[in-house]
C-alpha cells in the first residue's frame, strides 16, 4: 500500500463521530450549559424537549433562556 493510501484510512479511523445516545446528549447539554453552540446543536439533533431538561437536572432559568428551542 502507498504512503498516500495509508495516511487517507488512518486519518479515517481517527476522525470516526462518538457515539452518542440520548441519555449522553441530554447529560452533556446539562454540563455544557455555557457553549451555546454545541447545547443548540444536540437539542435539534435529538428534538429535546424542555421537560427531558429539567429532568436531566438543568436549572430552570437556563432552559427558559432557550426559548422556542425547545418545546
């Protein structure tokens, strides 16, 4: 096998998305309540609701502050 072929599938096996549950995209948005970003990203992702949060543990004003995010 070249250089070439071999730099391409090992990049590829480094790069794999993680596997991610609901249960672990709702734990991860509680603990991630300061990057904006990436808590938006995983609630449309999954279509979490405002319930499914505050269960999880995240305090009601920071699931207020989402908005018409979440349902």
């Amino acid at each position: 096998m070249g250089k070439s072929k071999y730099r391409i599938l090992k990049k590829g096996i480094n790069d794999k998305f993680p596997y991610m549950t609901r249960d672990t995209a709702l734990t991860s948005i509680v603990q991630d309540m300061g990057n904006q970003k990436k808590v938006i990203d995983l609630i449309t992702l999954f279509g979490i609701t405002a319930e499914e949060l505050l269960e999880a543990g995240a305090a009601y004003e920071d699931v207020v502050s989402l908005g018409a995010l979440v349902r």
